[in-house]
C-alpha cells in the first residue's frame, strides 16, 4: 500500500466562521490552528497546505481563565537598544484591536518561521465584531461553544 500525498491541485478548501462570543481564548486558538494547518482532515499532508479558511467574529468577546487578563502580558521590541514594550491582556481586550489576543494565540501555536505557516495563517480573519465581508464565499457556521462545555467560562 502507498503513502497517499495531497497535491496542492487536489486540495478544496472550506470556509468556517466561528462565534467567540464567551468562548476561552486557549481553546480556540488550538481548535482553530489545526483547522488552518489542516490536520482535521484525513488527507493531511504537512508540507502541503490543506487547511481551510477561517473566520472569527466577536473577538472582542473572548474571555480568558483565572486572572490571565490581568497577569498575561504580551512583550514586543521596537529594535532600539532597550525598546522593549509591554501590555497587560486587558488593556489589549478592552482597547483598539481587540482582535490580536486570538491572532497572537493562535499564530504561537502554529510552526514556527516557516513560509507554509505564513501561507496558513494568511488564511485567518479575525473581527472584533459580529459583521464580517466574507459572506459571498458561503461559510460554514461552527459552534464551537457548544462542541464542549469546557469551551465557554463559567459565570
């Protein structure tokens, strides 16, 4: 029996939208990172990219677990001698784009450097609100609050 490899040719790709309206920001980012790498299907080939495209709405509306939202921080480094800046998860949830909690999340738990990662994670949209401009395309509505019940915070 030969080892079956998926051609880029043969590849379809399937749009998904995903509410995280209440939904643990850890949880999605690991869902929807193996759906963009491709790894729910049963033709997953790792150098060929055969993940969907994927669209997240009400990113602002994520939550996270126990006191991440004041304790997480998130670093970056402007390329001067001793620019290195931080912000707390909350300020990053509560300010201008929302939306880069998930897209961080979900970018680290992808490979690392490589140029079929970048081409998977063009494929991720992430809005902080309900409207999204990617109706034409059709997508598949995927309630991932209710796939688990350990996917939403308790109250």
């Amino acid at each position: 029996m030969k080892t079956y490899f998926a051609k880029p040719s043969e590849v379809e790709y399937k749009w998904v939208v995903i509410d995280a309206k209440g939904v643990v920001v850890g949880r999605l980012a690991s869902y929807v990172a193996k759906r963009l790498r491709g790894k729910h299907r049963a033709d997953f080939t790792p150098h060929i990219d055969t993940g969907d495209h994927v669209v997240i709405i009400n990113a602002d509306k994520a939550v996270l677990t126990g006191n991440k939202t004041r304790d997480k921080t998130y670093y970056r480094h402007t390329g001067y001698p001793g620019g290195i800046k931080s912000r707390r998860a909350e300020e990053i949830l509560s300010g201008r784009f929302p939306e880069r909690v998930i897209q961080k999340a979900i970018q680290r738990m992808m490979p690392k450097e490589s140029s079929l990662a970048r081409a998977q994670l063009a494929k991720l949209r992430v809005y902080a609100g309900t409207e999204h401009p990617h109706e034409a395309q059709k997508p598949e509505v995927i309630d991932f609050a209710t796939m688990n019940s350990k996917n939403t915070k308790a109250a």
